[in-house]
C-alpha cells in the first residue's frame, strides 16, 4: 500500500506515514492511554490495535478513505474525536 495521511482531530495533528503499517501504531499510541467509552473501547482495538488493519486496509484499496469516531470520556461526559487515514498521492 501506498503513503497515507491519519490524524485524530483534537488528538493528534495529520501526519504522513510511508505506509499503514507505520501510520496504525502512531495512532494506537495515542489512543491507548485515554479513557475511551467502554462501549466504544473493543471496536477501537479491532480497528488500529496491535496487529490489525485488515478492515482499514480494505477500506483504503476501494475508497481511498477509512474513517471513525473515537468518543473519550464517560457517557454523560464525552468528547469525539473523528480518525481519518486517507491514500496521500503527493
């Protein structure tokens, strides 16, 4: 797979990453630590975790685009934060 762009808006500012495989664990890392929405929690892992992407990867080869919401804090208090990775054609 080609570069690709991800950010988490409030989280972490866009960045380019040479590949997924390098652009996945940046992400995680500053996902990880925060007090993300129980319910939210497990979805999250399955698409950036350690080890995973295949569904990300997926959605990049047909569309250019994979993107979700992250929701940090509890469920009366909560902020949302959307994640983008998209195909970066230079």
């Amino acid at each position: 797979m080609s570069a690709v762009r991800a950010g988490i808006t409030g989280i972490m500012l866009p960045a380019v990453f040479p590949s997924l495989d390098h652009a996945l664990p940046v992400l995680w890392d500053h996902v990880r630590t925060r007090p993300v929405r129980e319910a939210h929690r497990d979805f999250i892992r399955v698409c950036i975790g350690p080890g995973r992407g295949d569904g990300v990867a997926r959605c990049l080869d047909r569309a250019g685009l994979w993107s979700t919401t992250l929701y940090v804090g509890t469920l009366t208090r909560w902020t949302a934060h959307p994640i983008t990775i998209t195909t970066h054609h230079p």
